[in-house]
C-alpha cells in the first residue's frame, strides 16, 4: 500500500514536470513569436527609412541593407548584400581612410560621423554623404556584436548648397542694388554694390539695418505712405526714387524696382526685395545729349535762317534776295538783319528782294517789306521789289499797302535790269 502511494506521488510529481515544461515551451513559442514580429517590425521600419541604413559583422561583411540603401549604391535586389563588404560600398580612393582613419577611431570611440563617398557600385560613380557608423554592443554585457550605419546621401542638398552659392556670387557680383528687407522695413541683406552705393561697410553686418536712412525725407514719406501699400496691394513698385548716402549726405536719383516675396507654402508675405539702379550717370549722360541736341538744333537753325534768307551778289554794287515760303515776324527779322549787314558789307546801291516764292502776303510781311525799304533807303541804297503776282497785288491793295516809294518789277530778271542800269 504504502509502495502504491510512492507510484502515485512519483506520477503526479512527473504529471506536474510535463506541465511546467509545457509552459515553459509555451512561454518561449510566445517569446519568440513577439521577437518575430519586432524584427519584422523592425525590418519594416528600417525598409521605410529614406537613408541608407546597413548592419555588418565585426569583420565588415554585409548583412543587411535596406531598401533605400541598395537604391543609393545600386544594388536591385536584397541577395545581392549577401558576400559584400564595408570597402565595396566606398570609393576605391578612399578605402584607406576606411582602414586607417575611421575604422581605428570607431574600435576606440564606438562610433564615427562626418562627410565620406560612397560609390554606385555598377558605374562607379561617386556619392557624396555624410556617414554615421557605430558598433553594437550587447545591452547586458556590453560585448560589441556587429557594426551599424545611417548614411544620407548629400547629392541633392550639396547641389542646392552649390547653386545657392552661386546665386549669392551673381548677386555680389551684380552692379545695381539688391537687397531683402522685412516688411517693417528692416534689412535682411544687401549685396556689396548696394553697400557702397550709400555708403556702409562692406565688411559690416547689415542685418536690421532700418532701410528709411538712406532715403532722403521726402522719398522716405513716399516710401511709406505710397510705395509699401502699392507694393502689399499689387506685389510690386516700380519708379523713381531719391537716395541719399549714409557719410556725404549727397542725394541722388536711383531707379527703384521693389517687389514683395512671399513663403513658398503658405503664399504669406514675408520681405520686400528690391533691385535699384544708380541714375546718376545715366542722367548725366541724358542732360548732356540734351544739351548736345540744342546745339545742334541751334546750329541747325542758324543755319536755315542763312539758307532761307541768302543774299546773292550781282555786281560790285548789286544783290539780290530771293525769298520762298511764309514770312513771318521771326524770318522778318532775319530778312531785315540779313539784307542790311549785306547791302552795309558791299557798299550796294540797289538791293532786289524778290518775293516770286512767296505763297501769301499779309500784314506781316508787307509790313516787314516796307521796313526793310526804309532801312536800305537809311544807307543810301534803293530796293526794288520783284516777282510780285496778280494775287499778290490784290493783297497788298487789301491790305492797304503803299508801295509808291519802292520800285517794283514783275519778274526778276526786269529787277537786274533795272539794278545793272542803276549801277
């Protein structure tokens, strides 16, 4: 009996060593399904990752390497990692660095970080990024088990970089003005020409600078009150605007085209630019074309009046003056000056004025005539009028004109005549 009571105490001792067994299993099947799905977890949040991310052995043989990063050195398919290497990814160049640099730092320090070049492994072509690697440690033991990298390719944001410098070099280099201002008026940047066009340091922080102090008064109350609402309104001014430089105080004349920059997402103001050219020269250069202009329109004048009132010798002591077209008070004068500085040079006793060209005579021009009779009669000279049409004599009459001093003639050529008799 009591043999049977030990069976049955043995049995149920086993009976209960089977069960925590079983449990145990159970424990570890549900252990290792969670560390199932955290790896596929993990996988899938390594696969999203848009860097380069790779795992190696100690000895730099590649285990895994995510979507991105096969993207990035051109490997299509995941097997491929498979019999890589640390030194495949890397320029042949720069595998030394590899070796003697950053490996050496990475054993001592545990991780290494800075700019490196990967290469696209079927053409070779060079990568630029920046490279974190790091070992991984046991996290109770500290025992370092693999090596571990985020990469992130720096192609675009070096680009970018290069063509902003690029940027910033044509502006600096650019003669006019440019400049970035707040809305309040306050400067964000100022390329150099703008700087020595009103007179600040070249070498000195302009940031903040309050833009007003280069315009003089009156510019600054137009600045204000008409040009940022247009420019706020519209998103741009254009037109003239009087400078002044910071040391001298000289004011000068500048054409303004400003126009209001707004954030690329939410379309909301943020700056005025402003491109300003100095107008001084150029106005100068127009003051003097203009002034060049008068002159020759003067001489140009000066010499129609000559033309349009000749004075032709016909003898030692005879000239004549054709007249053509209207005459007016002005060319009257000329008529009178002309024909008295000729008759008084040449000593003439008869002077011809014939008027076979004259379209009309009206009380202008008669009376202009009859001066000018007077006046040669004044330096002992006779006149004798020529060319005189039947229309013309009719207006004369109508206007009441006595000739019956002045000796007159239907053609011109009984006019020479007549001087060559007289003479």
């Amino acid at each position: 009996m009591e043999a049977l009571s030990r069976r049955i105490a043995a049995l149920e001792e086993q009976v209960a060593l089977q069960e925590r067994t079983i449990e145990a299993l159970r424990a570890k099947e549900t252990l290792l399904e969670r560390m199932e799905e955290e790896r596929i977890l993990m996988t899938a949040a390594l696969e999203c990752c848009t860097d380069f991310v790779g795992i190696a052995s100690l000895e730099g043989e590649a285990i895994f390497v995510n979507t991105a990063g096969r993207k990035l050195v051109g490997l299509e398919r995941a097997e491929q990692v498979q019999g890589t290497v640390m030194s495949d990814y890397v320029m042949p160049e720069d595998i030394p660095r590899l070796l003697e640099e950053i490996v050496p730092i990475l054993m001592t320090e545990g991780h290494w970080e800075g700019e490196f070049r990967f290469r696209h492994m079927p053409t070779g072509e060079p990568i630029a990024v920046y490279y974190s690697i790091y070992v991984v440690r046991h996290p109770e033991t500290g025992a370092p088990l693999a090596l571990a990298t985020v990469t992130r390719d720096l192609r675009a944001a070096k680009r970018e970089a290069e063509e902003r410098q690029q940027m910033i070099a044509a502006v600096e280099a650019c003669a006019d003005f440019i400049g970035i201002c707040t809305l309040d008026g306050r400067t964000i940047y100022c390329n150099a020409a703008g700087r020595r066009l009103i007179g600040y340091d070249v070498d000195a922080d302009m940031r903040g600078f309050d833009v007003t102090k280069v315009l003089t008064p009156e510019a600054t109350r137009f600045f204000v009150q008409d040009i940022i609402p247009v420019i706020l309104e519209t998103g741009c001014w254009k037109g003239e605007l009087e400078f002044r430089h910071l040391e001298t105080g000289e004011a000068f004349p500048t054409q303004y085209n400003a126009f209001l920059i707004k954030d690329q997402e939410t379309g909301q103001p943020i700056g005025i630019g402003a491109v300003t050219r100095d107008l001084r020269a150029a106005k100068q250069v127009e003051e003097e074309r203009r002034q060049y202009a008068d002159e020759i329109i003067r001489a140009q004048a000066a010499m129609l009046a000559e033309l349009s009132t000749p004075l032709i010798p016909i003898s030692d002591h005879a000239v004549v003056m054709p007249l053509i077209g209207m005459v007016d008070e002005a060319r009257a004068e000329r008529v009178l000056d002309s024909l008295l500085s000729g008759v008084a040079a040449r000593s003439a006793k008869v002077a011809i004025l014939d008027i076979t060209g004259v379209a009309t005579v009206d009380a202008a021009a008669a009376d202009a005539l009859l001066r000018a009779a007077r006046a040669v009669r004044l330096l002992g000279a006779e006149v004798v009028l020529t060319g005189i049409r039947a229309e013309v004599a009719q207006a004369l009459i109508g206007l009441g004109v006595d000739l019956g001093n002045i000796v007159t003639r239907s053609t011109l050529q009984s006019g020479i005549a007549f001087a060559m008799r007289r003479v």
